[in-house]
C-alpha cells in the first residue's frame, strides 16, 4: 500500500462521508458547510492525481465563490418553520440512487477502461503540468476559452437582472 | 498501487450521492447542492482518465481542460439558479420544489 494510495483513500473517505452529510442533515447551513468539506476534499484528489491547476481552481471557485452564495441563498429564501426537508419519495430516491451506484460500479469494473489503455499510473509531474494545460487552452481550445468566458458573464448579467428588486430599480 | 478504477468508483459514489440528493430535497437549494456534488462526481472522473491515460501529454491534458470549462458552467448555472431561486421565493413565499406546480399540467 504506497502513500498516494492512503492519501487516496482518507482524501476519499472525507469525500463521500462528507458528501452523504449534505443529502442527509436536517440542518440546511450544515449542509452548505459539509458542501465545502465535499469540495476541498475533492480538491485534495486533484492534487493526487497530479492536476495542480485544477486544486487551485477547485479551492478558489467552490471553497471561495460557490459556497458564499449557497449560504447567501440560503439565509435569504429562510421561512420562519422548519418545515420536513425532504419528500415522501425519500425511499424511492435512496433505491434509484443505489440502482445507479451499482450499475456505474458494474459497468466501471467490466469495461476495465484502464487497460484498453494499457495505463502505467499517475502521469508525472512534468507530464502533465501547467505548461500543457496553459498551452492547450491557449491554442486548440482558445475559441471555446473565450466563448465560456462570455456564457459566464452574461449569466452573472442575467443572475443580477433576476435577483434585482424591480420596485426599487424603477 | 492507484489505479483509474479507485477515481472511477468514487466519482459513481458521488454521482449516486447527488442522484439522492436531487431527488429527495424539498428546498430548491438543497436540490442545486446536490447538482453541484454530481458536477464535481464527472470532474473527479475526468480527472482519473486524464492522469491514467497513456496518450501523450498534450493529448491527455484535454481531460483537464475539459474540467476548466465544467467548472465555468458550474458556476454560471449556480449564480444563475440561484438568482431564479431567490425571485420565485419573493413572489411566492417558498422555494420548495413540491410547492412549485404553477406550470404542472
């Protein structure tokens, strides 16, 4: 058992467990909260799989960016009850979710993807570092780069035009 | 020794994770929550096939890109569902999707 393996699985575990804890607390800010542990954890898995770029992204937009505005969602669409949660499909949810864990696991295991590409491990450092990562979304995929840039800022233009409140604008 | 396999169950754990959570959550928030674990489920695979990939390192570096933009439409989608969440609950009082019927047919 290396230690990548280790960080792997601990980095893993925090994951999911934290990640089951935001479907499954009663309590709508912890939910927000685990949502951050979720998502740096995440970032962690990342950093194993040696995409530092992506860490780093991953820890600025959700551990910065997404999570403040949850918590802001959440504190302004606040009803005085605390009404139940979750639906009375609750069960059914639980069995289609399973249903789809056991058929990704199934069809993960079978397909055996890695060994099609006769895979060697984790690329190293060097291989598949910020160089290649900056070159290729500055050369093949520049056009998109930009038009995503574009999609997002007019839907921040669109987001404030919503959450705006029209009776004090005119 | 880590093999693709470990990031491809754990991206299916997270994904049936969120599957769960769209379904079952009553408050819209909680639903767009749920959507972003799924997001964050297919960047962790994508992540795995990019590192495990054995193309050259030009080639398997589109994994990552492919992440970058995820992560652009992520954040537009959850300013954007946000914003729409806020508005339906001034002009209607809640933002639990079971009480949201106006279009039902």
């Amino acid at each position: 058992m290396t230690a990548q393996l280790v960080v792997f699985y601990l980095l893993g575990a925090i994951t999911v467990l934290s990640s089951l804890g935001v479907v499954l607390t009663r309590n709508v800010v912890h939910a927000a909260f685990m949502l951050l542990v979720a998502l740096l954890a995440v970032a962690g898995i990342f950093l194993v799989a040696v995409a530092e770029f992506l860490a780093l992204a991953q820890i600025l937009i959700y551990g910065g960016a997404v999570t403040v505005v949850v918590l802001f969602a959440i504190m302004l669409t606040r009803t005085d009850d605390q009404p139940r949660a979750d639906h009375s499909q609750r069960p059914l949810a639980a069995l289609a979710a399973i249903g789809v864990f056991a058929l990704l696991v199934v069809a993960f295991v079978a397909s055996d993807v890695a060994n099609l590409e006769s895979a060697t491990g984790v690329a190293t450092d060097a291989e598949t570092g910020f160089e290649n990562l900056a070159l290729g979304l500055f050369t093949d995929w520049a056009i998109p780069f930009e038009m995503a840039s574009l999609v997002l800022l007019v839907a921040l233009i669109g987001a404030i035009m919503l959450a705006r409140n029209v009776e004090d604008g005119e | 020794m880590l093999e693709l396999v470990h990031f491809q169950i754990l991206s299916a754990a997270l994904f049936s994770i969120g599957i769960f959570g769209v379904l079952a959550r009553r408050s819209a928030v909680l639903v767009l929550i749920s959507i972003e674990i799924m997001l964050n489920a297919v960047n962790v695979n994508l992540v795995g096939i990019a590192a495990f990939s054995d193309r050259a390192a030009d080639v398997r570096v589109f994994g990552q890109i492919l992440v970058v933009f995820i992560i652009t439409i992520a954040a537009a989608e959850i300013g954007l569902a946000l914003a729409i969440v806020l508005r339906v609950f001034r002009n209607r009082g809640s933002a639990n999707v079971d009480e949201l019927n106006v279009m039902k047919w």
